[in-house]
C-alpha cells in the first residue's frame, strides 16, 4: 500500500506485507498497522496486489477488499 504525493508524481510506500497466503480455500487477512498512520490529507492510497502462480491457468478470485480507517 502506498500513498499518493501531491501532486502525484510518486508514491511513498506505507506498507509492503509479503505474507505467503498458498491457502486453496477463500481467506481472510489482516495485515499489520501502518504505522505511522495514513492521513487522507496526504494524498491517495494505492493498493498494489502481488500475485504469484504455479500455472498460467491457476485463477485468483477477489471477491472482497477492505481498509479499515481509524478516526
């Protein structure tokens, strides 16, 4: 996950989790804080997804994203 610069010629990385998820079945993953926090005021958030397969006919289904914001 990175954030946005304004304006936006870069984007500063908050967050790069590496986490092997190889599980077949549907899952659910939080992922560490970011610390420090995002601040919508900074610029936007840019969600980068690494996706690695075994077999070009493997298919990877996204059926839910989710950001949790702190107040």
């Amino acid at each position: 996950m990175a954030q946005v610069q304004n304006p936006p010629s870069s984007a500063l990385v908050k967050l790069d989790d590496a986490t092997d998820l190889t599980d077949p079945g549907p899952v659910c993953v939080n992922s560490a804080k970011v610390l420090p926090a995002i601040n919508s005021k900074d610029g936007s958030v840019l969600l980068s997804l690494r996706v690695n397969t075994d077999d070009v006919t493997d298919k990877i289904v996204i059926r839910a994203l989710g950001l949790f914001v702190n107040p």
